[in-house]
C-alpha cells in the first residue's frame, strides 16, 4: 500500500524477484536457491534463470583478447 502499487502480489512473485534480482547481483544460483530452502541450484537455475537477459556484448566483452 505504501508503495502504491496495484497489482496483487504473491509469495511467489516475491520469491521469484528475490531470486533474479540476487543473480543480476552476481549471486551464485547455489547460495540462492540454499536461502530459498530448495535442496538443490536444479531448481532455481529452470524456474528462475530463463527470466534473466544477458547482454550479449557486455558478455562478449569479458573474453580474453
């Protein structure tokens, strides 16, 4: 309410956005889906990771040259 928004939001919608918000930080999927309560990254990494953009050449630019 104090935030104003509209929409009804769930537990899951909560969790999902912790979860992305924690690996665009840079959280490995390991430590995440241990703070979730899930016995395994397999998981966090098909539930969650799909939802995360990578831009390609920031990536591109991590290689080597």
């Amino acid at each position: 309410m104090d935030a104003k928004l509209d929409k009804h939001i769930t537990w899951h919608c909560a969790r999902h956005s912790f979860s992305v918000l924690l690996q665009q930080k840079g959280v490995d999927i390991a430590t995440i889906a241990s703070i979730l309560g899930h016995t395994s990254s397999k998981y966090v990494h098909d539930t969650y990771k799909r939802y995360i953009k990578i831009d390609a050449e920031e990536a591109i630019q991590k290689l080597p040259f």
